[in-house]
C-alpha cells in the first residue's frame, strides 16, 4: 500500500527503507504509520518507527543456512548417485572379464588372460572404495533425517 492509497482508505501505511545512521552505521528502518485527515484539509500521520536491522540480518543468516543445506543435501545426492553409477558398470566389467577367464569353448591366450587379470585385479582393488563411497553417501543421506525424528521426538516429549 503506497502512502496516497493509505490517506484515502484510512488503513496502516508499512514501509522499509535503510538509513546510513552517523554513529550505527547501515540501518533497517520499518514504519508503520496512518494518516487522518484534517478539518483544515491537511493530512496528520501517526505511527512509529522501528530498527528490524537485527531481524532482516537473522533472516538473511537463515536464508544463507537454507541455501548451503540444499547445496550440500544436492552434493551429497549427486556423489551418493555417482557411486552407484560407477559401481554398476565396475560389476559388469568384472564380471565379464570373469566369465572371459572361464570361457573353455574359446580360451583366451596367454597374452589377453594376463590383460583380463590385469583388469580384473584393478577392478577388485576400485570396487571396496566405490562400495565405501556409496555407504558413506548413504548414510549422509539417512543422518538428516534420523536427525530430524530425533528432534521432533524430543520436542513431544
């Protein structure tokens, strides 16, 4: 409601503005005020003025916190996705170089047997760190929300 609606329909007329104060620096200013008219045809306001610097810095912190809980919540579903997009294809790769090993109608030859090893010594020595990396997300996933049961349980109590 700008301040000329406010003189015509007699309702409160709020308003933030900032202020470069002499001595406190940077200041959030709220006015809430509301105009009468006058029998001489002037307009008197009456109101009060309130410092809500403190109140718009608490909301810009949680607006921040919010911010970085989503960030982190998205990093931790990304890696969380990541490992588990790696330990798929890891599975499959180690199988298949299992079952070339193994294969009797068509064995392989020295040469490409060493390379399969190779391959698969690599691959056993990635999997337990990819497994790690996945549990390790996981759980990051759970930890907020067996935080948040624990809190809402405590606060019922």
């Amino acid at each position: 409601l700008e301040a000329p609606e406010a003189i015509k329909s007699s309702e409160p007329w709020l308003t933030e503005y900032r202020i470069q104060h002499p001595s406190a620096g940077l200041r959030w200013l709220r006015v809430t005020s509301t105009a009468r008219a006058e029998a001489d045809h002037t307009t008197l306001w009456h109101g009060y003025i309130e410092d809500i610097t403190e109140a718009r810095q608490l909301e810009q912190v949680r607006e921040e916190a919010a911010a970085a809980r989503a960030a982190n919540q998205a990093k931790t579903e990304f890696l969380s996705r990541m490992s588990h997009e790696l330990r798929t294809p890891l599975n499959a790769v180690l199988g298949f170089s299992q079952l070339m090993e193994m294969d009797t109608r068509e064995p392989l030859t020295p040469e490409q047997r060493r390379r399969v090893g190779l391959i698969r010594r690599k691959g056993r020595t990635l999997s337990p760190a990819a497994q790690q990396m996945y549990d390790f997300f996981a759980e990051m996933r759970r930890a907020p929300r067996a935080r948040k049961a624990s809190g809402s349980a405590r606060s019922a109590g």
